[in-house]
C-alpha cells in the first residue's frame, strides 16, 4: 500500500507558508518541481505597488523540527553540496525556515552567510524579527533588504529594535533610526546613550561613522533628508559631554591595520575627538599614561599633533623616549613641515 509520509507533509506546510507570505506581501510565488530541484525550491518575482520591479529571488525552504534549535532559538539549514550553487547562482539567494510548532517563519541571505563563513556545514542563524518572514515583514523589511534599500519604519518601531539584545535587532533599529529619521533628537540621544552604555565589541562601528555626521569630514557621502542645525547643536551639546572614558573608548575603535587614514573608522574617531571641547588636556593626559597600551596612546599623539602642531612636542618627547618610535616620527614631521595631517 502508498504512503504519504508526514515529512512529505511538513515540508508542504513550509512551501504553503512561503508562498502566503509572499503573495500575501503582493509579490509572486514560482514553486520550482521537486524534480528540478537543484538547492532551490521557488523564484519570486517581487512586486510592489503592483508593478514588477524585474528582480527575482531564489529561496531555499525548509520546514519541521529538524530545523530548529529551541534550546538556542535558531534555525539551521544543511549546506551539503549546495555550496557552489548557491554562490555562484545568478540572482540573490535566501534561506526559508518555516518552524510548525511556532507557526512563524526566518529568513537568511545565503550568500552573505557562505562568504563569511566559508567553513560551515551548517547555516545556522538566531531567530529575530529583523529576519521574520510573514506577509507584513516581507514587504517592510525583506524586499527592502534585497533592493539594498533602508526599511521604511517609523522612529517608535526603530527605536524599539535597536534597543533589543539581539545584534541584527539592534543593528536593523540604528541603521533605520539614522537613515530615515536623521532630525529626531530622541534618536539621536539613544544613539549617544548606547555608546556610552555599551561595551566596545557591543558597538558596531557604523554608529561611530553615523556620529561623526556631526562634525563631519571630508569622507561623508550623505543622500536623503540632512541634518538640520537644530539637530547638529543638540547632539554637539550631549557630545560635549564626553569624559576621558568616552575618548578612550572612541579611541578604541581604531585598528592597528588602518590607523587614522581617509576611509577608515579612525577618520571618524578623529572627527569626534577633535571637535570635543578642551580635549587637549585629555589627549595629553592618555598619551602620558603608561597603564594604557602604547598603541592608544599613539593615537591619542597624533590627534593630539594634528590639533596642537609645535606645542604637542613637549608631550610627543615623553612619548618617544618612553620607546615609541611612531611619536618620533610625529616629531619629525612637525618640524620639517609645522604639523600632521594624516589625510593629505
């Protein structure tokens, strides 16, 4: 006698909710037949305002138990020989885990996650509402976030997810809460509040780039509604603010690799530091400190040197004979040119 095997049916239910989502967002749903099923298990054709937008995506479902942890609230979807297909398929690919006994829904860009983590055997990714996939999240945050486009999100909604412990979460509701709503003080001073509450590995560096819109430099691209001055002389004031502990931190940010260079995260450290009022004294006072790592207090020199010119030297002398021959070269370079401009 046939049998129908409930794994037969599991795997229906994951296909059913994918395709409710997605039709349900207005977008269209290509099942792909099992037959033909080479690591892809549908294509859709995204939709909106009842215009075809030419992009499709292929999407990866999986459904049942196996595929979920519940002791880490993650979703797991196996690699096995798919790797090279999915990498090196044409068009973006995402990764669907339809959980039964939740009734809800995750998603995963497949690529991204193969690229940074090229020895995987296991997609493995935690449950979140930055990647829930049902008909509501589909068209606010899933096609935005395959069009490289920013979630249309109100302030309320941002805010509340960059406040979540969930990193994506978080990174979503910052990433929203500058982008779309870059003149509201209340985002701007939870913004500030998470950087000096957090931790340095709980802050990502982007933050740092979005405060240095504020003073700005020279490597800051912005498109979209601007700063008002308002906004610029309400986040000046908090910033103002900023101890030795918040310029120590900030400090910490800058990679040995980069330095303070146009482009990298030490350009906007820079930014911030160097328009701090009275930094100077706390510039001094990190570069003379012994307990800190010599690296910081190089950094703390040259800002200090770009700020000061000539007066820095007496400081950068200390500096140098305690045996860093980079506040030498700080030295040099004052004399023979008057001072330090790392971006030149």
């Amino acid at each position: 006698m046939p049998t129908y095997r409930k794994t037969n049916i599991t795997a229906k239910n994951g296909i059913n909710f994918a395709r409710s989502a997605i039709e349900g967002g207005g977008s269209l749903f290509h099942k792909i037949d099992a037959e033909n099923d080479l690591g892809i298990d549908a294509l859709i054709e995204l939709i909106r305002d009842e215009k075809p937008l030419n992009r499709q995506v292929a999407v990866q479902i999986k459904s049942g138990p196996s595929y979920y942890n519940s002791s880490g609230d993650e979703c797991l979807i196996p690699i096995d020989h798919h790797r090279d297909y999915w990498l090196n398929h044409p068009l973006p690919v995402a990764g669907i885990v339809y959980v039964p006994s939740l009734e809800a829904a995750h998603w995963v860009n497949i690529k991204s996650f193969l690229k940074d983590h090229p020895e995987r055997t296991v997609i493995r990714f935690i449950r979140s509402e930055a990647n829930r996939f049902d008909s509501t999240t589909f068209s606010k945050l899933f096609v935005p976030s395959v069009l490289s486009e920013v979630p249309d999100l109100s302030l309320t909604e941002a805010l509340k997810l960059f406040r979540s412990e969930k990193p994506d979460e978080s990174y979503l509701g910052l990433i929203v809460s500058f982008r779309k709503h870059p003149n509201s003080l209340e985002g701007w001073d939870q913004l500030i509040q998470n950087f000096i509450e957090k931790e340095i590995d709980e802050i990502p560096n982007v933050l740092i780039y979005f405060l240095a819109h504020i003073p700005w430099h020279g490597d800051i691209w912005y498109s979209g509604e601007s700063i008002n001055q308002e906004t610029k002389d309400h986040v000046r004031s908090r910033m103002a603010k900023f101890s030795r502990s918040e310029v120590l931190k900030l400090l910490g940010f800058i990679d040995e690799e980069n330095s303070i260079a146009r482009g990298t995260i030490g350009q906007s450290v820079e930014a911030i530091i160097s328009s701090l009022p009275n930094v100077n004294r706390i510039l001094e006072s990190i570069v003379l400190d012994p307990t800190l790592a010599e690296f910081q207090r190089e950094c703390a020199a040259i800002i200090l040197a770009m700020n000061s010119g000539e007066s820095a030297v007496p400081t950068l002398r200390i500096l140098s004979d305690s045996g860093s021959w980079y506040a030498g070269e700080l030295i040099e370079h004052i004399r023979a040119y008057g001072g330090v401009n790392p971006y030149a």
